[in-house]
C-alpha cells in the first residue's frame, strides 16, 4: 500500500490489527492479503533497484512471510492478575 508520509507507513506496519487490513483485502481483492505500507518515493527508489537487479539477473530468492497468529488483546481482569496475582484479585459483580 503507497501511502502519504513514513508515520502513515510505519503506523500500519507496525499494527496490531494486522488481521483487520488482510480482511479489508479479502473484500477489496477477494483474497486475504498480508499488508505493507510504503511511501511514493521509497517505491519509486525500490522500483530503480528491483530492474537493476532484474536486468543483471541477481534478484534475491522470494521469502514467505510467516503469518503471526492474532494476539488476543487482555481484559482489565487478567491485566488485573498479571499484575497483582489471583489471591489479591477478586471480581464481583456488584
């Protein structure tokens, strides 16, 4: 994805909500796509790289990326007890 500036860029990269753009791609494409934003200039340059090496025949082997699995955000209960333990936490409903 070519966004506007590096912090639009590094802010999706570096997202939790990963799952949330490979669904958006599933309705935009019909496919779930890994996302990865760029800005213009950083693809233009990478385009000059990619026919360079293209023309000289030295592009690198493809790579995979391993799908993270989706990291399940905790509630304020188990922040709770990470914090202070499950003897000193007590839920009510009152």
């Amino acid at each position: 994805m070519i966004v506007k500036d590096q912090e639009i860029a590094d802010s999706i990269n570096e997202t939790n909500d990963d799952h949330l753009y490979k669904e958006l791609m599933g309705h935009v494409i019909g496919k779930e796509k890994h996302v990865i934003a760029i800005t213009q200039e950083k693809f233009d340059d990478s385009l000059i790289v990619f026919f360079d090496k293209k023309e000289n025949n030295d592009l690198p082997k493809p790579i995979q990326i391993k799908e993270d699995e989706v990291k399940k955000e905790k509630t304020v209960i188990e922040k709770a007890v990470d914090l202070f333990g499950e003897e000193i936490v007590e839920v009510s409903e009152d």
